[in-house]
C-alpha cells in the first residue's frame, strides 16, 4: 500500500487512477486488515489515496468431488479436507461488500 500511494502522487497530475487487485482474499489466514483498507480506506493509520480503485477476489466455497482433485501445496497431502480451496470465513459486515458472478459451466471451464 506504501509504494502504491507513492505510485498514485504522478498519477493524480493527470487525473488516472490506480487499480489495486488483491485476489484470494478469503485464503489469508488473518482478514481483520480488510475492513480498514476496503472500508475505512487505511493502512497503517494512513489513508489509501483518492484514486486508487480497491477490488478483490475470492475463491468459492467448492467441494472436492469424491476425492478425486488433488490439490495441495505439500508433498503430504492426504486429501481429508472436503473442500478444494481451504477458505476462510468472511467478517459478517464485509459481506455487504461482497457479490457473487456465479461460476462458469463445466463446458466452459474445460475450455
């Protein structure tokens, strides 16, 4: 966020703006941070600029499909957990922030 507010003093000269993605958001194992970023706007005790644009991306709560995905990022992966992405919950107030796309057709995701 430091280097991105430093980022956004060139770029308020020529009235652009500055897009920050922060995907997976739901896979980090601390999310008390968000709601001062995405909703208070500050980092650190310092504001996040005017004209820098928030959005994020969260994985989907998906279960494995009768233990056949592997998926993992150790050599020991015993498979136990039935969901595919391990998922943290969201804070209930953050989900007002929060909307669902759906998800892609099988069809189209083997595409």
């Amino acid at each position: 966020m430091e280097e991105a507010n430093k980022d956004t003093e060139e770029l308020k000269k020529y009235g652009r703006e500055l897009w920050l993605l922060f995907d997976e958001m739901n896979i980090w194992l601390s999310l008390s941070f968000l709601p001062e970023i995405f909703i208070y706007r500050k980092y650190d005790g310092k504001k996040v600029s005017d004209n820098i644009k928030l959005i994020g991306a969260c994985n989907h709560y998906r279960k494995r499909k009768e233990n056949k995905e592997k998926f993992g990022l150790s050599m020991k992966d015993d498979n136990e957990n039935e969901l595919v992405f391990l998922v943290q919950p969201f804070l209930q107030y953050l989900l007002y922030y929060v909307f669902s796309f759906g998800n892609i057709n099988e069809i189209d995701e083997k595409k």
